[in-house]
C-alpha cells in the first residue's frame, strides 16, 4: 500500500521477490495450478490490465548411487547390488527412470532375472536382466518416485564372485566403476565399489590306504 509515482514518471516496477513453487508442484506451462490469473489481482487507485500468467517449473532429476549390500562376502555366497535414488528440489514426484551396469570380470549375478525389490517410495520391474556374456544388467526401466519421496532404493539380489575369483579388496576384478553404471532421468553419482572376497579353507579327512 501507499505506493507512489513521481511527477512525470510515464512507467515503473513493483518487484516481488521470493516467488517459487509449492513442494511437488513441477510442470511445463499451460498448468492451472501454476498460472496466476488477472482477475486475481486487486488494485486501488490502479486499473487491472494484467492478463493470466503461467511459470514453467522444471523437475530436476533424481541422482542414483550405486554400492554393495555388503563390502565382503564369502567365496560363493551373495549379496545385492543397491541403487539409491536421491530425489532433488522439493522431492516431486519422478518417472521414467532407468538404471543399468556392466559389472566388472570377477563379479556375476547367479540367475539371468535377477529379483529387484523397492523401497517405499520407489516401484518398477520386479526382475531385472542379466546377460552372463557381456555382464550387462538391463531391464530396469520405468521406475517411478512418488511425490514427497526424498529418498528409495532399488535392490538387486544375487551378486556374487565369479568361480575362482577370491581376494581383498582393492582388486581390480572386483571392483564395480562407476562409468560402468547407465542411467536415464537420473544423474549418475556413484563412486567405484569394490567388495572382498574371502577363501574359504579347505577341508581335510583322515583315513587309512
């Protein structure tokens, strides 16, 4: 109120700052709930000539980390192979999304349709694909973040070492790099993920020739 304009001021500006979305609300105009309409506005001592105004909102993408359910496991036993997926901005609702990895020579999944589980927030495929020829882990498409989830993971079960592969890590069979991870609608975070193998001793029996 009790805005004023100088003698001979043909325009000026009333500049509002701080204006932004509400958590979850993204979209690319025309979208009714982002659109500022002209009869909302009140004026004394001013004629309304504004007309409807939208702002685009874009969703940023949800980062995925890749790590190990476990850093060490036992020659021939398994663990899982985690995707965590961080949502950016408001925590909006996301679709879309894909994930992928080429494990390294000295890792494998034991099952071709590995079992993928989600944690609240998350849902997409309950199976994934592995190839054993390329050691490429495909399938994991059209995964979706519910609005208001700031963080899920995806989790897939079955990793394990490859026959004969043991040793503590850092070693480089064992190691899963991070520019081995493919994502879409997300941005890749990961970092190079090594997990150690242990030997397990032999058994010895006693007999007689």
């Amino acid at each position: 109120t009790g805005i004023a304009m100088t003698n001979g001021t043909a325009s000026c500006t009333v500049t509002i700052s701080g204006l932004t979305n509400e958590a979850g609300q993204t979209g690319t105009c025309p979208q009714a709930a982002q659109t500022n309409l002209a009869a909302s506005v009140t004026t004394t001592n001013a004629t309304n000539t504004s007309t409807n105004q939208c702002l685009s909102v874009s969703a940023i993408p949800p980062n995925a980390a890749k790590t190990f359910g476990t850093g060490t496991i036992n020659d021939g036993a398994t663990t899982t192979l985690i995707f965590t997926l961080t949502n950016q901005g408001t925590n909006p609702a996301q679709s879309g999304i894909a994930l992928g990895d080429t494990l390294p020579s000295g890792l494998r999944f034991n099952t071709t349709t590995p079992a993928v589980a989600y944690s609240a927030g998350c849902s997409g495929p309950a199976t994934a694909s592995y190839n054993t020829g390329t050691r490429v882990l495909s399938g994991l498409t059209g995964i979706a973040m519910t609005n208001g989830t700031a963080s899920c993971t995806v989790t897939i079960s079955g990793l394990t070492n490859e026959a004969g592969q043991v040793g503590t890590c850092p070693q480089a069979a064992q190691t899963n790099l991070a520019v081995n991870v493919t994502t879409t609608n997300a941005t890749n975070t990961s970092t190079d993920q090594c997990v150690s193998v242990n030997r397990i001793n032999p058994n010895a029996a006693k007999t007689f020739g």
